[in-house]
C-alpha cells in the first residue's frame, strides 16, 4: 500500500520529468506577454544603423524573439514551424525577413514590435557594442547568438 505522502511525492517527480522532457524537446507555444499594438508603439530606438551596419553586420537581425499575438495573427511575419510562434530564420541564423543585399527589412511597415523598440546602444540584454561613440563592437555577442539559435532553432525530427 502506498501512502498519499509517497503518491504525492511520485506525483511530484513524474511532473518534474515530464516538465524537463517537454523542454527539451522543444514542444509549445512561444508569444509574447505584451499585446501592445505595434502600430501605435512610440518608443522606437534612435540608433544610426546604417553608419553601422559594416561593424555589427545586423546583429539585431539574429536575435530569436517571440511574436506577439498581433503579429501571428496578421500572417506576414514569418515565424518557425518547428517553434511556434519564434519569428523565423534561414540557415545563416539571420531572420528571413532581411534582405541580404540592401541591409533593409523586407516587412519594415510590419515589423514586429521588438524591432520597432530594440536600442542596440545601451540594451542590458543583448550588450552589442562594448563602446557605442567609439564604434566598438561586441565581438562575443555573435558567436554567443549563433551558438544560441543553433540550440533554438534546431528541432528533432523536423
């Protein structure tokens, strides 16, 4: 006989291994918390991009970032099949909707909301220049983005 405690306890530890498994596999649905409208978002960062664009190669463009529901449900974000609702990106690890020639984003009316508001000058999160008045970038960062969305954007059995 087992006792509620010991079921309990079970019950705890198979939760745990199914939670670890579901991660690791890579199962869900990712979006973004916030559903403010893209549209009428005004705090868009003041970066001179294309000054920079021969140093920092569209880093930002890299990124991996859930869309918001806005974005899905529009249809012309591209997103990964393999992880709902990521925004999408090729081989190279650069988000599908950059033109590789230009620089430029293909959907720029459309983009979504963290490429309206991302300040590469002094973001917390993603530190892409070690110096930004000087030009300096974060040599790290790349490396680091690219070993990460290997992790991410790869998906057994797709």
């Amino acid at each position: 006989m087992v006792s509620i405690e010991e079921l309990d306890e079970r019950k705890k530890q198979v939760s745990e291994r199914l939670v670890k498994k579901f991660v690791e596999s890579g199962i869900g649905l990712l979006y973004q918390d916030s559903e403010e409208d893209k549209y009428t978002f005004q705090h868009e960062a003041c970066v001179d991009c294309r000054d920079r664009l021969t140093i920092c190669r569209a880093i930002c463009c890299k990124f991996p970032f859930a869309l918001s529901r806005q974005d899905v449900e529009e249809g012309i974000i591209r997103w990964e099949f393999g992880r709902p609702y990521l925004i999408a990106h090729n081989a190279d690890g650069y988000c599908v909707h950059l033109d590789r020639k230009t620089h430029s984003c293909t959907v720029y009316e459309n983009r979504p909301l963290p490429c309206r508001g991302f300040n590469c000058r002094d973001n917390e999160k993603w530190k892409v220049w070690l110096d930004y008045g000087r030009k300096t970038i974060n040599n790290e960062l790349m490396e680091q983005t690219d070993q990460s969305n290997g992790r991410i954007y790869s998906c057994p059995g797709l």
